[in-house]
C-alpha cells in the first residue's frame, strides 16, 4: 500500500465517524436523501449512497431521526428530519467532538 493510499484509507476511517453528526446537524431541517447526499458532498464529506443510505435507515431504527414519504411530485421522495431524541444526541456528540477537536489540537501543538 502506498503513502497516499493509506492515507486516504485512514482519512475515510475519520469521516465515517462524523457522518453521524453531519446528518444529524444537518436534519435539523427536512430534507429527502439526496439531497442531504449532495449537501454532504459539496461541504467536504464525499459520502457515496451505498453508505448513506443504510446510516438513515439505522438513524430511524433507533429513534434519532423520522422519516415520510412524500409522494405529490412525479417521483415520490423519502424525506428525513431529526427527532428530539436525534437533537440530544446531537447536542452531546458536538460537545464530545468539540472536546476531540481540543484535545487533537493540542496534541499536534506538543509535536511541533
């Protein structure tokens, strides 16, 4: 494996963590799954819909999103929002990768 192969196979390991909150924060506000897909995508978090896709299924399964269909265009759409319970969860895993953010951001200052 080279350098640059590893570091982007390390780099995705990163950003499947926070996929989580992006979507939650994200949700706050409807939204049906592309949508949010490319959202990701345009801010920085390429997500392909092989992943995303099954995340919301397992967000909704465990009571931190809702999801409906909405069926007055030509295509109908599956749209998704936060619950209370997803704006909770939410709020904690900020303050935990705010404290992640502090603690990495000092570490990498002592190696300098």
């Amino acid at each position: 494996m080279t350098l640059d192969e590893l570091l982007l196979s390390q780099a995705q390991e990163l950003r499947r963590g926070t996929t989580v909150l992006a979507c939650l924060t994200l949700l706050e506000e409807r939204q049906y799954g592309y949508a949010l897909l490319e959202t990701l995508n345009d801010a920085g978090i390429p997500v392909e819909g092989n992943t995303l896709y099954p995340l919301l299924r397992r967000l909704e399964k465990q009571g931190l999103l809702v999801s409906e269909w909405e069926t007055d265009d030509t295509r109908p759409r599956k749209f998704y929002q936060v619950t209370p319970q997803g704006a909770l969860a939410r709020a904690g895993l900020t303050r935990e990768w705010q404290t992640l953010v502090g603690s990495i951001s000092q570490l990498t200052k002592e190696k300098r």
